[in-house]
C-alpha cells in the first residue's frame, strides 16, 4: 500500500480550493460564493491575489483550509495536469473529485495520527483496515473512490475515533 501525498501542494493543482466550494454567510469569508465558481481573487495562474492578506480582507476561512492532498491528487492523477480553465467542461468533474476525495485524505491524515498512538492489537489491526480500504490501488478514476468499500470505511471512522479516544488522552 501506499500513502497518497497527505500535504498540499498548490503548485500542483488548478486552483480547485478557490472553485469548489461555497463561502457561506456563518463562514469566514468576505463575500458569498456558490460551489462550482472561481473566486474572484483567484488570478490566471491560479494563484491568489490577495495571498499575503487574506486576513485583513476578511477570508481567514482561506487561512485555516487544507486540502490535505487531495487538489494535486485529482489535477496531477485524475486529470493528468488538465485544467477547466483549458476546459471548462472539465470543471465540475473536478470539483466534484475535490470534494469527493478531501474527507478520504482528511481521514488518511487522522489515520496516520492514530498510527503513531501505543494501541492494542485489535485497534492497531482496525486502524491498518481502515487504511488500506482508503487506498486504492493505483487509481486511475474518479470512480474507484466512490467505491462501497471504501465509502463504508470512510463511515467507520468516527466510532473508530470513539474507540481510540482513551489510548490518545494516555499518551497526551
Ligand atoms: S481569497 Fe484567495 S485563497 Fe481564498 S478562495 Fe479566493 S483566491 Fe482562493
């Protein structure tokens, strides 16, 4: 098995953060957004515009995001460096890749966590289970991480969490 790159590397990626998602009124932005439309501080070249003040403009929400991966995973593997600035009919097809693979990072990144904890064998086994089922093998598609498998492990995690919760406050 092997681990996708759990870090963000926005040189890699077409910007797919600034795109995908809403900003929303209880949310830490300064304007309103919907999913699926580039923010308008988004440059050419994907970069932002307001980068070095996003909390004086009042988007901290910007500040406190991570993809954990998942933007260049979908641009560099899914989408083989495609871009829906190139191709605008690629766009909600990777919007919707972002959206679909940030929780599985964001849990990989948990599970990796939970990994380095002193647990006993049945929770360490689980943990190795459970990541195994976010990793397929070598994926080529969208669809292999809509997988029921790897769904259905996705699911697990909060009461897996639950279960490990006393071995992490021993070793805080
Ligand atoms: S403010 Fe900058 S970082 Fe935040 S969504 Fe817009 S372009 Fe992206």
């Amino acid at each position: 098995m092997q681990l996708p790159d759990l870090k963000e590397d926005c040189s890699r990626c077409a910007a797919l953060c600034c795109l995908a998602y809403p900003f929303e009124a209880e949310e830490n932005f300064a304007i309103l957004k919907e999913a699926d439309s580039p923010c308008p501080n988004l440059g050419q070249d994907f970069r932002c515009k307001i980068h070095t003040d996003l909390i004086p403009c009042g988007f901290g929400g910007c500040v406190a995001y991570s993809c954990a991966g998942a933007g260049q995973r979908v641009t560099q593997i899914l989408f083989k460096g495609k871009s829906w600035q190139d191709d605008p009919d690629l766009l909600p097809h990777m919007t919707y890749a972002l959206r679909l693979l940030r929780p599985i990072h964001e849990a990989l990144l948990v599970l990796q966590e939970i990994e380095a904890l002193d647990l006993p064998p049945e929770l360490r086994a689980q943990c190795t289970t459970l990541t195994l089922a976010l990793c397929p093998e070598d994926p080529k598609t969208i669809w292999e991480f809509e997988d029921k498998n790897l769904q259905e492990a996705l699911a697990e995690l909060p009461d897996f969490v639950e279960a490990i919760a006393p071995f992490a406050l021993d070793s805080a």
